[in-house]
C-alpha cells in the first residue's frame, strides 16, 4: 500500500514537472494595452508663467492648465527570454490643455491643447526576482506627432505649428505573469525633448502606466 502509494505520488509528481515549467516560459509573441497619466509640464508653473505673460501685455486672466492628461496605447512585443523582450507600441500621450479667461481689460476665453501621439519602439531588459516576477529597464525611440492648437470666441489669428520628430525614451519598472497567457507591467517612462525649439518649445513628457499583455 505504502509502495502503490509513493508510486502514485511520484508519477503524479513527474507529470507536473513540465507543466510548473511550462509555466514559467513567457517567451514567444504577445499583444499590449496601456493606460497611464502623463505629464507635460507643472501645471502650477504653467498657470502662473501665462498669467505673468498676459499681464506683461495688460491683461488680467484667470487661468487653469491640466498638465496630466489620460493616456492610452497599443503594442506588439516578443519576448526572447526571461532577461529580454523587443515592443512596439503606437502612443497617445494625452491632450494637455490650457484654459484662459481674461476679464479686464476686455473679456474673452482662450483654450490651447498639446497632444503628442506616435510610434515607439524599445528594447526591454528583465531582471527575474522570482517565476512570475521581474525588474525591468526600457530603452526606446519615440516618433512623434506633437499637435499644438488654440481656440477662442475673438480672432486669434493663424493657428501654431505642430511639431513632428524622432527622439528617444528611458523608464523602467515591474512586470508580473499571472498566469501564461496574461502578464502586467507598471512602470515610469520619459519621452525625452518632444517639440521643435523654434516654433512649440521641447519639453520631457512623462509617462505612469500600467501595462496589461497577452502572450499568443
């Protein structure tokens, strides 16, 4: 009984030997979902350097600026091995807005929104902590659209230009594997100088996001 017992036991064991393996190998391709905050600036600061300006030209103002706006992107990665991975993912990093009221000495509204969306392709290096868990660094280039837009009820005149380019990303993080077919990644990435310095001005956006793949 003891024998027949161990027996079962050990067959059972070696069975499930390389399904618990099978179960940590997340190599292969897989498909990504973002959702994050971004940040253009201080919205703060801002407000307060607008405001400084109009007033430089005699203008008193009210001013509300969302330097974090919601963020979203899709992607499709491989992973090599547990140490590394290669994304691409397309990125909208969120319409940031301005929304000026100027109250003396005329009366009008104003309202600017930034938007910086494109294609970004990084190389991910992963430090294993456990199975299921692992670090990990981001190294990437961003090719952007940077739209810059102004709205008002008085004539503004031509609108600003956009801004378009290549630039580079860092950030870093955790990802986690759920189970086989589902894993998550939280992490901190910095686009680095979007913009054209001669028509909307370079600016680092940062980006806080959680990161949801499935491997096919």
């Amino acid at each position: 009984m003891k024998k027949s017992t161990l027996l079962h036991a050990g067959l059972l064991l070696s069975a499930a030997l390389p399904l618990a393996v099978n179960a940590g190998n997340f190599e292969g391709w897989y498909g990504a979902m973002t959702l994050g905050v971004s940040s253009y600036g201080n919205s703060q600061d801002d407000e307060d350097q607008i405001r400084s300006e109009l007033g430089q030209q005699g203008f008193q103002s009210d001013v509300h600026v969302d330097d974090n706006p919601g963020a979203f992107g899709l992607g499709l990665g491989y992973h090599f091995n547990p140490n590394f991975a290669l994304e691409a993912n397309y990125l909208d990093l969120g319409d940031a807005t301005a929304h000026v009221h100027v109250f003396s000495p005329n009366e009008f509204d104003l309202r600017e929104h930034l938007d910086a969306s494109g294609l970004e392709v990084a190389a991910i290096g992963l430090i294993p902590l456990s199975e299921r868990v692992s670090l990990f660094g981001k190294l990437g280039v961003f090719n952007y659209h940077l739209d810059d837009s102004i709205s008002s009820d008085v004539p503004v005149g031509p609108q600003p230009p956009d801004a378009n380019g290549t630039t580079w990303d860092a950030g870093a993080g955790v990802e986690i594997h759920f189970i086989r077919d589902l894993g998550m990644r939280a992490g901190y990435t910095s686009y680095r100088q979007v913009g054209d310095s001669n028509t909307t001005g370079k600016q680092n956006i940062g980006l806080v996001y959680g990161q949801l793949y499935f491997n096919f």
